[in-house]
C-alpha cells in the first residue's frame, strides 16, 4: 500500500474556498495512487479565540482542559473537509487524536506523541482511500486529551508519516517553500529549494514558525523527507532532507526572528558554587524553558545572571526568581519584554571563522546594539530591541549574500 500524508495549516483551511483548493490537492494525491493521510489544523484564528476564551474565563486556565478546549479547532476542520470530500465520491472519514490513537506523555499544552497505532490505521486505510486526521491533538494512556504545542500539526503528520512508511510528508501552508528568511519581513528572501534537516532544526528553534520543530526532529529521526510547499500554487516547494556536501557551499543559508522572548537579570549574585543550579534548578522544575544564559564575569565576587524566556512565561518566572534572590541573596531582579532574538544559521559555518565578527560588525553599523550572543557550531543567535528585529533580519540577510538577485 502506497501511502502519501498531506497536512494543510490554518490559512489553507480557512473557509470554503481554501478547503476546495484543498481537495484538489487530495484528490491529485489519491490519482497518483496513493492512499492518503490528510492532517488539518484548526481554521486560521480559531486556536487563538479558543485560547483567548480560557484566558476570559478563569485567571488560571486548567492545562488539561485549555487542551480539550483548543482540540476542538482540529476537530471542526476534519469534519467539514471530511463533508467535502465525500460530495466528491471519495471513501473517507474524519479521526480525532483519540480515535487513532496518537498516544502523548500528559504535558498538557506541549505534549510529546510516544506512540501510533498504526496497524489501526492500515487496517482503516482499506476500507477508506482518505483519513481526515485532527493534527496537534493526542491522548494520554488513560484516555484525556492533550495538545502538542503552537504549530503542533506539523508534528502530527511527519509522525504519521514516519509510522507509516509515507515516501513523503507534504506540508501545505501560505508560503510556497521554505525561505532564506520570513518572506512577509523581507522582500529579497530566496526560496531555497533544499534545506537539511539540521538547518531546519536550527531555523525552526529560532523562531522560523514556517515547520514545528518537533516536527523536524521526528523527520530527522526517522529520516522522513519533508516536502513544505503552498496550498495556492504547484510549485514544488523545499525539501527538508540529509545533508549533501553541496549544503555546505553556503556559508549562512538561513536568517530566523523570534520576538517571544524576555530577558530577566539577577544582580549581584555571589559567585560561588551552585549558585547556576540554585536559579536555573526551580524554573526547570516548573517546566520554564530557559533560552539564552549569560553570567558576566566576577567583580569582588560577586556577578550578574542574565537569561531569556518566553514571554508567557515571564509572570512565573519572576515569581520564582524573587525568592531565589531572596535565598541567594542577589540585589535585584530586573526584567525587558522589548526584546527579540535574531540568528544566522548555516552549516557552512562549520568549516568557516567569522561569521560571528561580520555580523556584529554590520549590526554596529546600523546601530543596533547587542544584548546578549549566542552560538553554535552552526548558528550564532543575537538578542536585540524588539524594535529593531525586522531591520536587523534586512542587514544580516544582504550581509550573507542570501538576497535575491535583481539581475
Ligand atoms: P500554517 O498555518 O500553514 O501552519 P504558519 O503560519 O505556521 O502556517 O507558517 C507559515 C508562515 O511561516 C509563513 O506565512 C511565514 O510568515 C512564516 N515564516 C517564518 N520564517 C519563514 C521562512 N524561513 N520561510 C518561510 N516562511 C517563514
Ligand atoms: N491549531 C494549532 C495552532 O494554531 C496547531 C497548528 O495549527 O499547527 O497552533
Ligand atoms: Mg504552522
């Protein structure tokens, strides 16, 4: 059995219309003989209303049921699509997370998918030429609903596809390929017709939205080409695949933002032993990700920790470092949320110096200062003003040569 799995994001269903384009798309796939697993997100807007209205009705929203709550954007979109096909004569029918089961740990919100029945799902698949998967939802082992984070439908399909041998995961969105950059900042991005799944990775945790990055670690894993391309054209889109040595031509392929940051410091902190493990031990045990880390250097004994988080994270955060402070016997805690982080990725820059030297130099130009670095082997990550995330995406992009050529 020859099975192809397609997921189209919240743009691409968003009304009738978008759902028709979309059933050509199906419709192409089954004519090439596959049989098909279609993912659908929510309609676009619909997550954040439902997110929205958790936050109106209570203060502190309960993880589990914001779940059951958000799940239900997926669940209107298999069914209307499912209609849709149906008036065309297709065999088809919609499944919700539960109803596969796409198993998940119970991190409510960012649930992690530990399991697929997919012998389930062959079985249905000779009876039905289409199944019409709810994407971002699972459930747990004892039966409760869970959501796998913002943008979690991509990770639904490539784990699909990875369970069932899909030659390739077709990611449909409202931009025809993955791009040096975000294309609605800049208008010199470049298309890039391949991309390694490292760079994605790197691209994806740095804030390109365009793939979830559980999404790309799955495709990675279980080497799962992924193929991200628009809803509304036929153009062949990137390919997210293995490195190739042409890859690495490149110095930087790829400049990604990400806004959803604020910084915090800890003033005057004894520079003393387990001093690290006594802030960062309390927030990992809250599940607060920590982004960015900087201790500058000690000054009679005593030094400044500076870190990033997300900004819905923030309030929690704060909350925990105050008494942190209070039992390290730091001065202050003080807090930005107008900042934003840029990054230059590349696996050129494996086998390249400079990198780092070229981009500060051309931020500095423009004057735009630094606030905190970071690197990688194959990344170097900057945080900045938020004010100035989109003009420093502009100069790091013409910087490294990825802009259009005009000529
Ligand atoms: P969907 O709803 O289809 O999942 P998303 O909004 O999650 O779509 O992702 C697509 C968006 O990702 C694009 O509209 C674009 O603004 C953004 N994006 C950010 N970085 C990139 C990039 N490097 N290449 C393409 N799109 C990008
Ligand atoms: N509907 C979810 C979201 O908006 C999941 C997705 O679209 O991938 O985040
Ligand atoms: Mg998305």
């Amino acid at each position: 059995m020859k099975i192809l799995v397609q997921k189209f994001g919240g743009t691409s269903v968003a009304n009738l219309e978008c759902m028709k384009k979309v059933r050509e798309k199906v419709l192409a796939g089954l004519a090439r003989g596959n049989k098909m697993v279609v993912v659908l997100s929510a309609r676009s807007g619909e997550t954040n209303r439902l997110l929205a209205l958790a936050d109106e009705w209570s203060n502190t929203p309960d993880k589990a049921e914001c779940d059951v709550l958000v799940s239900t954007g997926e669940q209107v979109s298999i069914a209307l699509f499912t209609m849709l096909l149906k008036d065309a004569g297709v065999r088809a029918r919609s499944l919700l997370g539960w109803q596969i089961p796409m198993t998940t740990d119970d991190d409510y919100g960012r649930a992690r998918i530990t399991d697929i029945d997919s012998a389930k799902l062959r079985a249905a698949l000779e009876e039905y030429d289409v199944l019409v998967v709810a994407g971002f939802q699972g459930c747990t082992e004892d039966g409760r609903i869970t959501t796998l984070g913002r943008g979690g439908s991509d990770t639904s399909a490539v784990a699909l596809a990875a369970a069932l041998g899909s030659v390739e995961c077709e990611i449909y969105t409202d931009v025809d390929g993955v791009y040096t950059t975000d294309p609605n900042i800049c208008s010199t991005a470049r298309k890039m017709d391949r991309v390694a799944y490292e760079e994605m990775l790197e691209m994806a945790s740095m804030g390109a939205k365009v793939l979830h990055i559980r999404s790309v670690e799955f495709a990675k894993k279980y080497k799962v080409p992924v193929r991200v391309r628009s809803t509304f054209t036929d153009d062949p889109g990137t390919l997210v695949t293995q490195e190739d040595s042409s890859m690495e031509a490149l110095l930087v392929s790829g400049i990604a933002y990400d806004k959803d940051q604020a910084r915090v410091t800890l003033h005057e902190v004894p520079d003393v032993p387990g001093i690290a493990a006594a802030v960062f031990g309390p927030l990992s045990e809250k599940g607060v990700l920590v982004d960015m880390i900087v201790q500058n250097t000690s000054l009679d004994g005593h030094t400044d920790i500076t870190f990033t988080v997300s900004r819905k994270d923030l309030n929690q955060t704060l909350a925990i470092m105050d008494e942190v402070a209070r039992k390290i016997g730091a001065s202050e805690v003080v807090h930005d949320v107008n900042v934003a982080k840029v990054s230059a990725i590349g696996v050129g820059m494996r086998n390249h110096s400079g990198v780092a030297a070229r981009a500060f130099a051309a931020l500095t130009q423009e004057g735009i200062n630094i606030l905190m670095i970071s690197t990688s082997e194959i990344k170097i990550t900057i945080l900045i003003q938020e004010k100035y995330v989109e003009l420093a995406v502009r100069i790091l992009h013409d910087t490294f040569g990825l802009d259009w050529d005009i000529n």
